[in-house]
C-alpha cells in the first residue's frame, strides 16, 4: 500500500537531519514499547509482516505526528485488538475486562537472550532455478496495491540493472495477510538517478533496491 512510511522522493517534509551520537532510547519507555512488541509477536498470532503492515496503515495525520517508538505501540495496540487479546474499551480503561484470547506460547525471561540470538530468519528455499541473473536489465511492475509491499513508490515503473541474485525469502506481500509465505527470489536492483528521480537528478548517482522476483519484469 501507498502508506504514509513511503516517503522516498516526497516533497515538503524538509531535509533529514540525523542526530549526532543518537542513544539507542530516547526514554525509558522506549525499551519498554521495544519489549512489548517482541514478547506480543512471540505469542505467535501475527508474523513480521503483518506486524510492519499495521504500523504502516496508521491514519497519514497520526503516522507523521507520532515518534518512532509511539509508531510501534499504536501498531501493537491494533494487532491486540485484531486478535482478541484486548477490546476497545479494555485499551480506553486500562485495564481488563474478559480474559481474551489465550497465547500460544509465552516468552519468558529466562528464554529472551536465546530467542533474540536466534532471531526470525526469512531465508526459505526455492525450487525453481532465479528467473533473472546479474546483468540483466530489468523493469520493475507498476501498481498500487492497497495491501502491503515492499516495493516502494519511487521505485516503481523504472529500469534498471540486475546487480546481485540473492536466496529465496518470505514474499511479505503475501505473507503480511495470512496467504502463504510464497518465497521468492530476491535481487538486488541498481538504478541511475535520472531513472528514479528525472532529467534534473544527478547523472552520478545511482539508487539500489532488493526486489522480490515477482516485482520484476525483463526490460
């Protein structure tokens, strides 16, 4: 979806200024909205992707005007009502009101240095042999899917060049929606910035995307 995450080539919203040695948290409750999130998607009622497609649906008004970590507990309050482990009313009061859904599985203290060392890996093989090989020139589709993708808006529409063929990887497109993990190969695309951002851009540059097979198409 066109959400309001896809910011790349906007205008209006000033120049990124990083900030200078930034802490990993800006508060305490930064590590805690960290920490709640992980612990929720470790019941193992939504995966990363329908995660990520969550934070991404919030109203533009309210994405823009949320910090990053504000981002995530408004996405993780969705995914609990989704699923039935709060109400509505339950999230207005603070408190609960029913038992909701039970976990399929908690995360315990004891248990988060291995889950985090283990991570979620999204590597999965694929039997087909990759469809593209490096070198090959390539187009990438041009839609507007109103469900989630990971392929952004500016880069839609435009050649470019086959730079490296990766392994096979959870197609998040289907994935964030309960359809499958339908993995597909991965590649890493190089465009010139004429090519992503018109005849003005500068003609040295040049921009690289890791695109799903299937968003590809041979030039």
């Amino acid at each position: 979806m066109n959400g309001a995450q896809d910011l790349g080539g906007q205008m209006g919203f000033g120049p990124i200024a990083p900030e200078k040695d930034e802490p990993l948290f800006h508060a305490d409750w930064e590590k805690r909205a960290l920490g709640l999130t992980i612990a929720a998607g470790a019941m193992g009622h939504w995966n990363i992707d329908e995660s990520r497609h969550t934070r991404e649906s919030l109203h533009p008004a309210d994405y823009y005007s949320s910090t990053y970590y504000e981002i995530w507990i408004k996405g993780l309050e969705a995914l609990l009502q989704r699923h039935g482990f709060i109400s509505a009313q339950e999230l207005n009061e603070g408190h609960a009101l029913d038992k909701g859904v039970k976990p399929k599985r908690v995360l315990k203290a004891e248990n988060v240095a291995g889950a985090l060392a283990k991570g979620g890996p999204c590597d999965r093989p694929v039997g087909a042999k990759p469809r593209f090989k490096a070198g090959d020139r390539v187009k990438t589709r041009n839609f507007n899917p109103q469900t989630h993708t990971r392929l952004p808006r500016y880069a839609r529409g435009k050649t470019g060049r086959i730079e490296a063929v990766r392994d096979g990887f959870v197609f998040p497109d289907t994935n964030a929606h309960g359809k499958g993990e339908n993995p597909q190969y991965v590649y890493t695309v190089v465009f010139t910035g004429p090519e992503i951002w018109g005849d003005e851009a500068d003609a040295t540059l040049t921009v690289s995307i890791d695109a799903w097979e299937s968003y590809l198409e041979p030039a």
